[in-house]
C-alpha cells in the first residue's frame, strides 16, 4: 500500500497506511452488512481473499477464517440457485 502512495507522488508513513487500511477495512464490513448481490459477493470474495490475503498480506488468521466462512456461504446461496 505504501508503495502505491510512492508511485503517485504522496507521501505517508507506515503508521498512517496501516490507519487507512484499517479504517478502509471497517467501511468495507458496515457495507458488506447490507444486503449485496451474488457478484457483489463474489467479487467481495475475490477483493479480500486474493487481493489482500494473498497480494497485500493483509489480513491475519481471523480475518481469513472469516472470509472462508463467507465464500462458503456464498457457494451454498450458489449451490441453491442452480438446483
């Protein structure tokens, strides 16, 4: 994250990234609390797991365990649906 704030000329310390990644995470959940649509969910799934879990290295355990959770949710919504 702190080299995407470099590339674009803005400059920022660890702390202040690791805030803004916090806080991006918390409005993240308030709106994933709505009521998403099934590619809302998908591409939830893919922002978080693959973008942040795997790229970014960003979330911990828990949050991993608890996106897991979420896609297999989303996969029995989908599993449902195709019945």
């Amino acid at each position: 994250m702190v080299g995407l704030f470099k590339r674009f000329g803005v400059r920022v310390s660890v702390d202040e990234a690791f805030k803004a990644l916090a806080y991006a995470n918390e409005e993240y959940k308030k709106f994933e609390e709505t009521e998403l649509g099934i590619d809302d969910k998908f591409y939830a799934r893919a922002y978080r797991l693959h973008m942040l879990g795997f790229h970014e290295g960003a979330l911990d355990p828990v949050d991993i365990e608890e996106e897991l959770k979420k896609a297999e949710e989303y996969l029995k919504t989908i599993e449902n649906l195709v019945k």
